[in-house]
C-alpha cells in the first residue's frame, strides 16, 4: 500500500506546526506501508527516517503533483486545489482531509480588523475551500473532540452524514478520525489516545446502548492498522 503526504510547510532540522505534523504522520505510517512525504523545496536531507521525501515547488504545487499522485493508493493533505482532488478521484485513490486547522474559524479572527469586504473575500474563500475538501473527501482528520463535532455539523449540512453512512457505521468513524497534533513518541500517542477515549462516549447519534463516538487511532493506524486505507 503507498501513501503519500503532501505537506505545505518546510520539513527539516527546523519545522512549524504543519512540518511536524507530517514529519511525524510519514514517521508512523513508515512502519507498515510505503510512504512518501511531498513537502516545499529547499528540503534539508534527513537521515534515519524509513519514508521518501519528494520536493516540490509550492508555487507549482499542481503541476508538479499530478502526476505523482496517480502512483498512490492513498493521499492525505491538509487542502487541496480542485484540479488535484479530480486527479485523485479519477485515479481511483482515496483521499483523506486532514482538517486539523479549522481555517474557516482561523479566518474570521485574522481578517476581524480588515474592512468588511476582505473578511467577506477571505471567508468565502475559506469557506468554500473548507467544504470542498469535505466533499471529495473520503475519511476526515482532526485533532480534538471539539473540531471532530464541528465537523459533523459540517458533514451534515453537506448530506455525508446520512442515514445510510450512520446505519455503515454509527461510531461516525468511517468518516472522521481525531489524529492529535504534532506528537512524537509512542507514549505520548498512548496517553493522549487514553485521555480521548476515557471522554466516550462523545456524541448522542445511534441509540443509547451503541452511541456514536469519535475514535482517536494515534496516528489514525491503531488497532486493526487498516481503518485509514479501506475506505
């Protein structure tokens, strides 16, 4: 099975929040499948890490994709342009949303001081981006309980969550996934999968004995290791 990350941020000796993220989703990934992580030019070169990095040019991001993505099985993202989702789509490959960063909320905070007509442009445009994604998506990452309910109410408003999804599965998780953010180390993912799964059940969907409830995997491979690519 060949996954492949595309990361928007700069992954070496230095890294943000997205760079980590990624660095440590490739590094967990890489323990049973093929993975390759895309990531902006210039790449720093890494050692003792069992994944492929592919640089690329993040103004080019589309050109330099696209015929890449047709080699996977898998594609996770954080956003992706239309043209890429289609190529994804028509390859026969799955894609999985990874929405840790809710940037239709982000974007009313950071445009709250701009004129009304910049924070209409950049909502909208968030907005649609946001369910864009949700809709050509085929699983969902977030990193919390609170995000993974602001997702269904998003899912829902967008006809994904449904009788016949809910009836497939009513723990909701063959659409959402809470992947927490930027951890490293297999304690930590222990921990934090602890303290999420003491909270279950989470949501009131299903009937009382079987209610739905958000599933934090650790990166998303737990248990069965296989929840993230048979969809």
């Amino acid at each position: 099975m060949k996954i492949l990350l595309i990361c928007k941020d700069t992954v070496g000796a230095k890294m943000a929040g997205p760079g980590i993220r990624y660095f440590e989703m490739a590094k967990f990934l890489s323990q049973k499948y093929q993975v390759t992580l895309a990531a902006p030019k210039p790449l720093e070169k890494i050692h003792g890490i069992n994944f492929t990095i592919l640089p690329y040019k993040k103004t080019q991001e589309t050109n330099e994709l696209r015929n890449t993505i047709a080699k996977f099985d898998v594609i996770i993202a954080q956003f992706l342009k239309p043209r890429l989702l289609k190529i994804i789509k028509k390859a026969g490959a799955k894609y999985v949303a990874d929405l840790y960063d809710p940037l239709i909320i982000e974007t009313l905070e950071h445009f709250k001081h701009s004129t009304p007509k910049i924070q209409a442009v950049n909502f909208d445009f968030q907005r649609y981006l946001t369910l864009l994604q949700i809709a050509y998506a085929d699983l969902i990452l977030c990193a919390s309980k609170k995000q993974a309910d602001y997702y269904v109410g998003l899912l829902s408003a967008l006809g994904k969550l449904n009788e016949t999804t809910h009836k497939i599965d009513s723990t909701l998780s063959n659409l959402l996934m809470i992947v927490p953010f930027g951890i490293e180390g297999k304690e930590q993912i222990i921990n934090c999968h602890s303290e999420l799964v003491s909270e279950s059940p989470v949501h009131t969907l299903g009937s009382r004995n079987k209610p739905a409830q958000y599933h934090d995997t650790g990166f998303g491979m737990t248990n069965s290791d296989t929840t993230l690519i048979q969809k």
